[in-house]
C-alpha cells in the first residue's frame, strides 16, 4: 500500500494500476461501515484506491469541519490491503482561485439538502474531482448516507461519468444504530439513546409489513416514538421515493424511510428502505 | 467517417480509437473556423472525433435556437477526414429527468453572462458531458468565443479533468469580420456593417501600440467608432484581464478587448488580445 498526496502523482500512478479499477472516497476516521465497502471494492477489482478527504465543501458554517474527527495512523493500519491510498491536501483539491462547482438540482434540495444547505454541492463537486483524479471502473458507497448514493448516482448518469456506482448496505452496532464516524461524538447516555433511530426506522418496517400505506401515519409514529427519548430531537421523519426523494402520500415497495436526529448536539442520519 | 447518434454507441467506439483522441465540438453550420480546428485536431491526434449538438440550455427563452441556422449533409460533406461525427439527439444529452449542472462562478458571470444569463451553465454542463462521453486527449475551440475558452480552460482545470483544452486563433473573412455560424443572418447591408467590430479592435489594438494605457479611452475610443455605424448598437465594450475577466483600469500586455454588437437583430461578438 503506497499514500499519495499530490493530484499529479495521483494521476501517474493511476496510469500504471491494472483495470477495473475500485474506488472508495472516504472522509477517514474508518470503521466498519467503510471496511465493508473496501472488502467488496477489493473482491471485485483487481485495483484498489480509497481516498482520505475531509471536504471542506460539504460542512455548513456551523457545522463540525474543524472538529470532525480523524486518526490517520489507525486509517493506514486499516488500509493495508489497497494499493494507493490518496491523502490530497485541502489546497490540492481546492486551489486558491477555484470557482467551479457541480449542482443536482431538486434531488439535492430535499431532506440532508434542506437541513444542511449547499451540502450536496459540496458533495457532488468533490466527488466529481476525485472520479476525475481516479478515474475508477467502479466506486462504493453506503447505503447509511441514502441520499448521497442517490445524489452520486444522478450526477453520474446525468454528466455521463463513465464508472458505476456500487451501494452498500448500512453497516450497525450490535444494538441497530447504524456505524458513523460521527458516533465518536456521543457520550455515553447519548450513546444509549442513539438507538432510537434504528427502533424507529423498525417500527416503520412492521407498520408497513402489517399493511399500513399511509405514509404520514408512519411519519407520525416514528415522530412519536423518537419524542419518547428526551434526548432526541427531530430534524426529519421521512416517508419518500427513494429515487426523486420526493415524500409519499401512499407508501409503496421500495420506498426510503429516514431520519435526522439530533441526540444532544450530535447529528446522526439512518434510513431504510421498505421491503 | 462515421456518424454515431446515441451515448452507448460513441462510447463503446470510443474503445476502439487509437489514443491521442482529438476532439472538436461544434454546434454544427460548419465554417472555416470550425475547419481550422478540425485540422489542427487532425494533425495533431492519429483519431479525431467532431460533435454536432445544438445545445438548448446555452440558449436564452428569446434567443436564436429555434433558429439556429443548420446544414447536416453541408457539414458532413466538410467532416469526411474526421473517425466520427457524433450528433446526438437532445434527449440523448439531456433525458427528462435530467437536472445535474456544473457551474463555474464569476468568470462566467461577466461579459457574456451577463448579457446571457444561464449561458455558460449551459455550455459547461454540456461540454463536461461530450467530455465524459468522448474522453478526448485534446479538446479544440476557436478564441473567438474568448469567455468561452476561459471558462471551458476553468473547469477541466478545477475539476482535474483528464484532458488538454487547445484554443486557436480567430479565422475572419478578407475585410476582418470573424467566422460565425451566426453570420448567415446579416443582409447586405447588415453584413456591410458588421466590419465595425473588427476595425474597432484594430483601433484598440492601434491606440495600445502607440502607448496609451487607459482602458477607459480605448473602451470610449471603441464605442466612438462603433456608434458613427447607425446599424450597430453595443452590448459591451471590454478591455479585461484574460484569466478573470474583470475590467481593467491600466492596459497590461495580454489583456483581452472583447466586444459584443447587435447589428440589426444579429448579435455579433469578437475579440483581440493585445500583445
């Protein structure tokens, strides 16, 4: 395994990693949600490249950029069976004068979009960047972060970006709360009623499976079922289709059911997709 | 030669292309501008692919594209040496669920953005597109579209794409009006007139030589001349930096005068960079 930093050493070497070619774009701090994508990018491509990028695009201004949590030691230790792994610094992929941006229209504007502004530019346009340093036959993300896969997958088709897009499933604790880098933030009684989420996108699943199609009914016992937890506040319940994300008034198969929780100052996301 | 009318095609001949790959994208009525570049593309990659697509979305809801002038078996007839022609159809670059962008700022803002709003929107989103589709090695466009060359130069450059853009000088006619698909709607008179576009550039051109360094005069200078000819009116005048655009107080070497007229109806726009 070899870490890149620089786009033009990036580029040389990509010339020389044997096709098809995986990619896994990672904000670092890895855990096993992440290891799962590395494992089935590593089965599946006889190249490998995971990328280690903390994009200052993506963070609203009273978000958690400069606290957002890493440990490259242990990522490394992690990494060792890709063949590159690709550190760019913040000024190699945003140089001073950089003004270009990549945007998806309503999809972005939805959900994660409306509770974080400007978040999914920030998302698409990285993403765009490192495809273009990579160039990977196919890259893998997870299914936790739903509306980013969805996002990806729109400006790929849409800008015509050749490479697939391979989506993974959520990766969870033993309890049911869905991995994320972010869970490093809870203490201990946050930790406790983090699973909340997870009860609730459960709950949703039986009352679907018990027949109910209402989609505000399912919105409205998640909600109820979520206030329970005094340490939970709400920034959505969502009951929608998981391609437009537009919400549903009928619930259908397939429909994605998520949620934006805040437990203390910790903002966690978790979804489901109705069977 | 070729001609390829969907996305799956042209990429899967793509494969077969002997690398470098030249690339000329046009919005087709082809002149001897458009040629120039097909040339160089010629002699510079062993394979040349050249796109005919009137983009929709670089036009404005009152400007030319229903119009546009057009002439397929004239253009083909000019393309014989090129591998392919690529003509997609519209719905082929923008299906109807389409609704991904790329953007590029403020150097996309002035000049013609501003007269244009939306235009270079457009032209980038569909050029990242042929980009995507083509894969090119080099991408040629005329410097007669000046704004055009920097803001295309902008986004390969920001989001790393994977190729180089060559821009090659302005073909005009014998009395100095550049080359433009555009030229076809000017009558007799209009086409008279038009030489005032030119014949201000060499004023600005002649008044830089002699040593004058105010931008302000030689955008006055300008207006002076192209005013005396009653059927033109201004759009803009510009003395500017090349790379971002912004007005320029004090001329420096390299600064780019750009001009865009209306002649009668015909909106007209040329440019010299000053050496």
């Amino acid at each position: 395994m070899k870490v890149v930093t620089t786009i033009a050493e990036m580029r040389k070497i990509r010339a020389s990693l044997k096709p098809p070619l995986g990619f896994v774009p990672t904000m670092g701090y890895l855990h096993q949600g992440h290891l799962s994508l590395v494992k089935k990018a590593r089965a599946e491509n006889p190249s490998l490249v995971v990328s280690i990028f903390v994009n200052p695009t993506q963070f609203g201004p009273r978000e958690d950029f400069k606290q957002y949590p890493h440990d490259t030691e242990h990522d490394l230790a992690l990494l060792e069976k890709a063949d590159i792994v690709f550190m760019p610094t913040a000024d190699e992929i945003y140089p001073p004068a950089f003004s270009s941006w990549v945007g998806v229209g309503k999809v972005s504007e939805r959900l994660e979009g409306a509770c974080r502004p400007g978040h999914f530019r920030g998302v698409a346009t990285v993403v765009a960047e490192l495809f273009n340093i990579v160039q990977p036959t196919r890259a893998y993300f997870g299914q936790k972060d739903a509306q980013q896969a969805v996002v990806i997958k729109k400006i790929v088709a849409d800008l015509n970006m050749n490479l697939e897009v391979v989506v993974l499933p959520t990766v969870r604790e033993p309890d049911g709360l869905a991995m994320s880098s972010r869970n490093s933030y809870l203490n201990h009684k946050q930790r406790q009623a983090a699973v909340v989420l997870y009860q609730a996108l459960c709950l949703a699943q039986k009352l679907w499976s018990q027949g109910e199609k209402d989609a505000q009914i399912i919105r409205q016992q998640m909600t109820n079922l979520i206030q329970k937890e005094p340490l939970a506040k709400i920034d959505y319940a969502s009951v929608a289709d998981p391609q437009t994300l537009e919400e549903l008034d009928r619930v259908e198969a397939g429909a994605l059911v998520s949620l934006a929780v805040k437990i203390g100052k910790v903002r966690l996301i978790d979804n489901v997709v109705l069977e």
